[in-house]
C-alpha cells in the first residue's frame, strides 16, 4: 500500500501543515492566505478520496 500512494500520503501531509498553520481569526474570503487554506482542505480531501479508490481496486483485483 505504502509504495503505490507514497505521493498522496506526502501531499496529506504537505496539506495538513498548511492547515495547522492557518490563523482563523483572520478569515476573510478576499485574503490570498484564506484560498490556500481552502484549496488546501480540497486537495487533502481530493488525495483521501484517491487512495481510498486506488486500494479498493486492488483489493478487488485480488480477490479475483
């Protein structure tokens, strides 16, 4: 598992940082720093999701 999603596991982890590094108080939908957080959030969901897939048919393929 770890060698087919070792891109997705570190662009999680890149996310997770940008996340943990974000200031809430200064939500503001016109602040560049508040889309970084957004697209972050998105893109960490977006790899989740991918790996879940990947794994799926993996499992398929070998139940086969």
């Amino acid at each position: 598992m770890i060698k087919r999603n070792v891109s997705s596991i570190l662009i999680i982890i890149a996310m997770i940082l940008n996340i943990m590094n974000f200031n809430f108080s200064n939500f503001n939908i016109e602040s560049k720093k508040t889309w970084l957080f957004l697209s972050a959030s998105i893109i960490m969901i977006a790899s989740i999701i991918l790996i879940f897939i990947t794994e799926n048919k993996k499992i398929k393929k070998a139940e086969v």
